[in-house]
C-alpha cells in the first residue's frame, strides 16, 4: 500500500507484487464524513482477488479536512458530491497517464455510491460498478435531504430559488434518465431496507423498473432486510466477489 497524491488529490493505492500494469482496478469512493482509511478492508478483499484499488479522499474529507462544522459540511454535501465525481474524471486520465490499462472498476457507498451512480451518468469508460447505500436520482435524494432538516425544525440554508438551482444542476447526474447505461454496463446495487440516512426507495424502484423493462440481466440487487445505513460483512464479500467476477 503506497500513499500518494495524484492531481492534489490524496489517496491509497492498494496492491501487491502480483498485481501486473494490465490488472483490473477499482476505484473506491468512501462515505460522508469517513475517509480513505476507513475502507480498507474492500481493498483487502478485491487486491486478494488481483484487483488494483484506489481510495481517494473525497473533498473536504481525510487529509482534506477543513476547520468547518457539520452543519457546514451538510450544507456542502452535493457541491462535494459534484467536485467528487469531476475527480474520479481526473483520477481515471491519471490511471491512463501512469500506464495502468485494466478493465476499471466504480463502488463506492453513501456519498460515495451517490458519486458512483453520478459517474455512471458522466463516463463511458467505466467497465463495472458497485452502489452501496447510494441514490439513482440526485434531485429526488436532494428534496429528501431538504424535507428531513424542515422535519427536524432546521433551516435550511438556501433561499427557495437557491434550491431550485441547485435541483437543475442535479437533474444532469441522474442516471435513471438513461436507462441503457445498465444494459452495457454491469452494476452491483446493496442496500438495507432499514436504512433511515439514504432510504431503500433511493435505489429499489429503480431496479424494479429495469427487471419490468428487461434491462437488468447485467445488474445484481442485494437487499439486506436487516441492515440500517452500515454494509455486512456478507455485504463487502458479495460485492467484492461480484465486482471481481465482472472485471475479470
């Protein structure tokens, strides 16, 4: 494992001496509030597997700590969502840069399954990709967001035009308004039907949807009836193992 700093963005960049130029890779995007570190153990599995991985700190995040509060970070989250997905872009032209030619890779969870599925929307390039906990529809996970803080008696802090802008610029990342991106691109979804901070319905009708259409022979859905906003065990090892199966 080699710390680096690719393009001002810090990352790790798991692998062992096995792990040839032409291996797979799969970029790692961590969640609200959590840093590079903390998902080690997906990068265990898939390098196990003779997978490269890379775990960038998102914006704001990890060594990119700021000094500013939660209710600041809050307000940031989707502008750090969007500057988290232009860097995959720049992290991908990197990968390319250094030599590394493999099949790639996108999973992330939280925030970082937001991100995935927003670069599912962006990028052609990607070869398969792994949503845990995250959302398909930016501007719907938004209104959500904003009908919690009004719910808990928080301001909000955006002018109601301020949200209205914010939701036109969203709709631009929402991948359910392409659904042939999951016919030509394999992609893993997990999510705990208890999850109360990125609900089950942010991604399940959506599945749903593409079974009804015929289009989700390239696509898993692992539901834990049990599980809150946290992956199992279970969860890592099915994903990573399915990840590793689709890059091979």
């Amino acid at each position: 494992m080699q710390r680096e700093v690719w393009n001002n963005i810090p990352l790790l960049h798991v692998y062992n001496e096995e792990i040839k130029q032409d291996a797979p890779i799969v970029l790692f995007l961590h969640g609200f509030m959590s840093a590079k570190e903390h998902n080690l153990h997906y990068a265990y599995n898939l390098v196990e597997k003779g997978i490269r991985v890379i775990l960038p700190d998102a914006p704001l995040h990890g060594e990119r700590v700021e000094n500013v509060s939660e209710l600041q970070m809050n307000a940031a989250f989707w502008r750090i969502v969007l500057k988290y997905v232009k860097e995959v872009q720049e992290i991908y032209e990197e990968l390319q840069g250094r030599g590394f030619n493999g099949k790639i890779g996108v999973i992330g969870t939280s925030m970082g399954g937001i991100t995935t599925t927003g670069c599912l929307k962006k990028y052609d390039w990607i070869d398969a990709a792994g949503v845990l906990m995250g959302a398909v529809n930016y501007t719907e996970m938004a209104q959500f967001q904003i009908k919690q803080l009004e719910e808990q008696g928080i301001d909000v802090p955006m002018t109601a035009e301020q949200q209205q802008a914010m939701l036109e610029v969203l709709q631009e990342y929402n991948v359910t308004t392409n659904l042939a991106i999951f016919e030509r691109i394999p992609v893993v979804f997990w999510h705990g039907q208890k999850d109360p901070v990125v609900p089950f319905q942010m991604t399940y009708p959506f599945y749903d949807t593409l079974v009804q259409q015929g289009r989700a022979q390239t696509v898993r859905y692992i539901v834990d009836e049990k599980a809150g906003h946290a992956v199992s065990r279970a969860g890592v090892l099915a994903v990573t193992d399915w990840l590793a199966q689709h890059l091979a």
